[in-house]
C-alpha cells in the first residue's frame, strides 16, 4: 500500500488544498473511492480508513476540508480537542466545502489509477457532506455513516439519482430513532437506497480511537460498504 500528499486545485483557481491519497498495493488501479472526514480532520484514524479501503483495492482520497480555516489540523476526540473540532464544524462553510469535495473528486478521477466509478464515503460530518455529494451529482455513490444533522437536509431527497446507503447507530445521542425513521421514509421510493440500523451502539461505533468504537459493528457495516460500493460498479 502506497499513501502520499496530493495538492487540489481550488475551484475559480484560487490556490490549492491538499488530500491524503492511498492506493492499493503495488500501485495496481481500482475504483475511487472519496474519503471524508469527521470534525476531527484527517487525523490517524481516516488515515486508517483510506488504507484499509486501499488494501480492498481502492484508490482512496481524503482532502482536507478545514483548510480554509486550520490547514492540516489533526484532533483527538476528547477534552480540548474536541471543542476545538466543534468550534471548526461551527465556523466552516458547508458550501464551499462541497466545492472543495467536488474539486477533490476532478483531481482523484484525473489519476491514472483511479479507474471505473467514485463512491464517497464519510462519517458524521463527513456523511453529512457523503449525502450532498450524491445530492449534486458528482459521485456515482454515496455512503453516509451516522451522518450529523441529516433530517434537517431530507427536502433534497427528490434530487438524489445515486445509490445511497446510511449506516446509523440505534443508541446514538446525536440522531435519535425519529430521525431515522424519517431518513427511510424519504428515501422509501429510491430504488437503490439502503437503510441499516445497529443495534446496542452508539455514535462514532466505527472509529477504533473512540470509546464507542465496536468491533462487530464497525465489521459489519464495512462489509455492508464493500458490498454496496462492487453492486455499484456492477449498476455502472
């Protein structure tokens, strides 16, 4: 597995950004998958996550989406930290941030390793951002882990034409049952949109750095992901 720095160019020209790039073992080409974040920026853990998918074979990218305001930060996800994750989700421009997502993935599909469909895959605020990117059309699918926020952004459900699958935690603190429930009743019409709910965990069940990480959980929706992702390129 090969993993380097890779600077994006700005939509309109105005400077660059970086992204963490991942590829499969000896250089081989795969389809693309886009990596993003949690508030927490592309700290050790999405590493992980893009050379674990890199590993299946992916060519696997996570840009940096706090560089506007903190470029390169890598948190923890306690104490002091994570105020300051909080403070920048508060202070970030969602906006431009699918700006920045779509830029990122022009950049990723222009490698020549990165052949066949791009499937965005993020966690929290990251599946929130996963949701908008199938939402405007610029990935061939989306995968949303506990995505933060997601029933406040359920009118654009009607514009989706992507595959999308959503990964919620039953005992989540942040996206009670309710909102759920309303996220399969928007997509209850969508052809190839998917659901699951886990059972006993919580928010954050996939990340090993988290004191809700679960093991089974986090197991199962990957998976459930690898899955989804190759039925994807088989829809293509």
């Amino acid at each position: 597995m090969t993993d380097k720095t890779v600077e994006i160019p700005v939509q309109g020209g105005d400077g660059n950004f970086s992204g963490y790039l991942a590829l499969p073992p000896s250089g081989a080409a795969g389809p693309g998958i886009l990596l993003i974040q949690e508030i927490f920026g592309v700290n050790e853990h999405i590493r992980s996550v893009a050379q674990q998918y890199a590993l299946d074979g992916y060519v696997v990218f996570a840009p940096d989406l706090f560089w506007r305001l903190e470029p390169g930060v890598q948190l923890g996800y306690e104490g002091a930290d994570r105020d300051h994750a909080v403070s920048l989700m508060q202070k970030m421009d969602f906006g431009k941030a699918v700006e920045d997502l779509r830029s990122a993935v022009e950049t990723l599909r222009a490698r020549p390793e990165c052949q066949g469909t791009v499937t965005s895959v993020g966690f929290c605020m990251g599946g929130l951002l996963s949701y908008f990117c199938g939402v405007e059309g610029f990935v061939d699918a989306s995968v949303c882990y506990y995505p933060g926020g997601i029933a406040n952004h359920l009118d654009k459900a009607d514009r989706l034409e992507v595959p999308i699958l959503f990964h919620f935690a039953a005992q989540d603190g942040h996206i009670p049952l309710d909102q759920v429930q309303q996220t399969r009743d928007a997509f209850s019409g969508h052809e190839n949109a998917n659901v699951f709910l886990y059972e006993g965990v919580e928010h954050g069940f996939n990340c090993w750095a988290r004191k809700s990480y679960d093991q089974h959980a986090s197991a199962l929706a990957h998976g459930r992901s690898l899955t989804f992702i190759e039925g994807v390129r088989e829809w293509e």
